[in-house]
C-alpha cells in the first residue's frame, strides 16, 4: 500500500504541477477553455499559483513519507 501511496501522490504532484505551468504560461490548450468558461484573465495567475501551492504539498508530503523510518513488519 505504501508504494500505490507513493505513486499516486508524485503522479498528482507532477500533474497538478504540469497543469500549473501551463496556467501560467498561457498555453493555448490551456487558455481556450477557460475563455470558453468565461473565467476572467485576472484569475488566471492566482488560479495558477495555488496550482503550483498545491503541487508543491504533494511534493512535501512525497518527502516526509519517503523520509519516515519503514513501518513495523507484521
């Protein structure tokens, strides 16, 4: 289970992460939806910071489970 954990938390940290750069970039993939949605431009740069916060709390929570001692064999 602690692998499935493990991997599962850098995929969304990586994803969330890509999703942030992107945001940030004004990448046309990205831009046209939320213009279709009609999210203001004004949003988009906090929407893609807390992107990246988000991402890097799935990177730190990677870390300190990566550096806690293995638990107790059953």
């Amino acid at each position: 289970m602690r692998t499935a954990y493990l991997i599962v938390t850098v995929v969304a940290a990586l994803w969330v992460g890509f999703s942030a750069f992107s945001l940030l970039r004004r990448a046309p993939f990205v831009v046209e939806p939320l213009v279709t949605y009609g999210v203001p431009e004004t949003w988009w740069t906090p929407l893609g910071l807390a992107k990246a916060a988000g991402s890097s709390v799935c990177w730190s929570a990677y870390s300190s489970r990566r550096s806690a001692s293995p638990p107790p064999s059953a």
